[in-house]
C-alpha cells in the first residue's frame, strides 16, 4: 500500500511519488513527467499538489492533506470524486479506470483544439516570393553571360 509522507515528500525521489508511478507503469500507462509543488493552503486545508503527466498528455493532479490522504484528483483539469479515499492502492486503481475510458474523447479534444500563432510570426511567403524572383533573374544574367562566353569561344 502506498502511504504518502506529507513531511518527506519532494518529487521523483521520494518514495511514494515512485511507487504511484510504478503502479501507473504496472498498469500499461508511461508516466512521461511529475512534479511536486510547494505547500498550499485552501479552506483551512493544507495539501501538496502532485501532477503526472502521461505519454498520450493526459494529466492527473492529486492533492494531498497533511495526514496523506488524496481528498482531490484533477484528471485532465476536471475534479473526479474518489469512491476510495482513504485507500490509496484502489483510489489510483479508480484513476487508472478512468484514464483508460477517457483516452479516446481526449485524444480527440485535443485534435479539434486550434493553435493560435504567436504574434512575432508572420506569413514569409511575400517576402520569400521576392527573394526568389530576384534569385531566378540573377541565375538569368549569369546563364546570359555563359551563352555569351560560349559563343565567342565557339566563334574563334
């Protein structure tokens, strides 16, 4: 059974991060990050905040009380009430379930969403355009030239 050490945890070096991982792993889901915040503070509740994120990007976030209970998980920014709070081996089993249901309908909420261009970045065709009808009108001259050569060359 995993037990979370409020006091001793610190990210992926600690043991009980490293063992939610390993379960998420034993599962057939690769853990690709995980990340530990600092102490926070909502309701009288103090908790850390530990969010893995997963190859096919999907995200759990675990909020973790004092005493090393998860009273929250975030998966892909949405809370999902845990039927088995206090035991944490079946609350990850709960999450593993529902990571395995949602995959499909992430993967395509991902694909619909529309990336906006930053600013700084702007359409070069124009400018490449001209460049290369510049480009093209030089190589003109210089085949020009060489016909030019080579006609006096052959003419003596």
């Amino acid at each position: 059974m995993i037990v979370f050490d409020f006091e001793k945890m610190n990210g992926k070096d600690d043991k009980s991060t490293k063992d939610v991982i390993k379960y998420f792993t034993k599962a057939g889901i690769e853990v690709a990050s995980s990340e530990l915040s600092a102490i926070k503070r909502t309701s009288g509740i103090s908790y850390k905040e530990l969010a893995l994120g997963f190859a096919d990007s999907q995200q759990v976030i675990f909020q973790i009380k004092q005493t090393g209970d998860i009273f929250k998980v975030k998966i892909n920014g949405k809370e999902m009430p845990i039927k088995n709070q206090q035991n944490i081996d079946q609350a990850i089993q709960e999450i593993i379930a529902k990571l395995d249901k949602g995959r499909l309908d992430f993967q395509k909420k991902l694909a619909r969403t529309k990336v906006a261009l930053p600013p700084k970045i702007k359409s070069t065709i124009t400018s490449e355009e001209a460049t290369l009808t510049q480009r093209e009108q030089e190589l003109d001259e210089l085949i020009a030239n060489a016909d030019k050569t080579l006609n006096e060359l052959q003419a003596k």
